[in-house]
C-alpha cells in the first residue's frame, strides 16, 4: 500500500513540475518594444491643392496605342476629404447570429444568418428599396458556420454546415 501511494505522489510532482514548466513557470518580464528613434513617423498635412493636376497622354505618329505606357491620373486629396462612402447601420433582424456578408456590384449588400432564438433557420436579407427582404433559405439542425457568396451574375451562393 505504501508502494502505490508513494508511486501516486511521484506521479503527481513529475506532472505538476512538467504544467509547471510548460506554463512559464519562471518569471521572465515581458518588456514592450520601445520606439526607435531613428524612425520618422509618418506625418499628414491637410493642403488644400492650388491647381488640378491634369494628365496629357501624346500618341507619336506612326504609333500604335498598345505601344504607348500606360496613362496615370492624379488626384487632389487632402486628410479633411469626406470618404466617397457612407456608413449605414440598420437592424436587419434582432435573433441573427453567424452573419455573412456579401456586396455586389451595384453595393446592394446580402446577408446570410441563422437565428439566435429557433437554431437552425438559415435565412437570406437582401436590401431592396422598401427595406430588408428577409426569405427563409433552409430548416433543420444547423449550427453554422456559414458563408454567402455572390456568382458573376450576382446570385448568392450560400453554404452551411
């Protein structure tokens, strides 16, 4: 008897020192990297542009246009620019979980979720010009995960688990 209990206490330290080593049982301090001084951080200055760069592509005589370099053009921008897009925010529905998110070309966005309260319910959300259209896509037991993808011609193609 007091060969297998010697036995269990040996088993015992020989594991406690091996979680012990394996979760960092050293104190080794972690110190942040500092900046380094020969950086130079990046700076932005609001300007506003004196004049609209223009781009002037010449076509040489005798040429053809597959010979010419492609033309860049060059935009004004400043930090104070508001963003060519809008944020909006709406509910779409307030049982959706494990959402997917889809935009087309025209920037209509698609939705694939599950609902939260009836597990199982694979739903599709397509933002119309009257709101959401909410279609049940699929019944049953699923638990995700999920995705949805738009196809060339932008139909969604949604898959689940």
């Amino acid at each position: 008897m007091k060969l297998k209990r010697k036995w269990t206490m040996g088993i015992i330290a020989a594991v406690s020192v091996l979680i012990l080593a394996a979760c960092g049982g050293e104190n080794t301090s972690t110190s942040p990297i500092a900046p380094r001084a020969d950086l130079v951080s990046p700076m932005v200055a609001a300007q506003t542009p004196t004049t609209i760069p223009t781009v002037v592509a010449e076509i040489p005589v005798g040429s053809t246009v597959t010979s010419l370099a492609p033309a860049q053009e060059t935009v004004p921008v400043s930090s104070d620019d508001s963003s060519r897009f809008i944020w909006e925010i709406s509910t779409v529905d307030d049982n959706g979980a494990k959402s997917s998110l889809a935009v087309n070309r025209d920037g209509v966005p698609h939705i694939g979720f599950m609902l939260e309260a009836m597990p199982g319910f694979f739903k599709h959300a397509l933002l119309g010009d009257a709101g959401w259209d909410i279609t049940t896509i699929a019944e049953g037991y699923f638990y995700g995960p999920l995705d949805i993808e738009l196809d060339r011609a932008g139909d969604p193609g949604i898959s689940w688990h």
